[in-house]
C-alpha cells in the first residue's frame, strides 16, 4: 500500500502501525510530533494507529533553539 510521509509517497505493508513505520525509518518516537491525516497525535497513540492507503502524515522533530 502507499501512505504520504512528509510529501512523499513510500510503499508499505498492509496492516503497519505508525509505530513500526517509525522504527523501520530509524527515527526516535520520543522526539517526534506527528500529524496523521491532518490531526495531531500524541505519542502513546503510536502503538494504536494502523496505517491505510492514502493516509497521510507529516513527522517533524522539535528544535530548541535562541
């Protein structure tokens, strides 16, 4: 199946979670925000969302800065 990940198109399994595409990206739930089809999750959802054709997500990674 093809999801959008930060406007790019990228090939998954049927039935991955947010939380294994994720991982398999060798990205750290710890420092991301991610919006999954325009709506902002919370990081102990990660676990819970299962991702499908089309969806769409925007990961970002918060920078402290001055």
């Amino acid at each position: 199946m093809e999801v959008v990940v930060n406007g790019e198109t990228k090939q998954m399994e049927a039935g991955t979670s947010l939380a294994a595409m994720i991982e398999n990206m060798g990205l750290d739930r710890r420092y991301l925000v991610v919006e999954y089809n325009g709506k902002p999750l919370s990081r102990d959802t990660f676990d819970e969302v299962t991702l499908a054709e089309g969806d769409r997500l925007e990961l970002v990674r918060p920078v402290a800065g001055g």
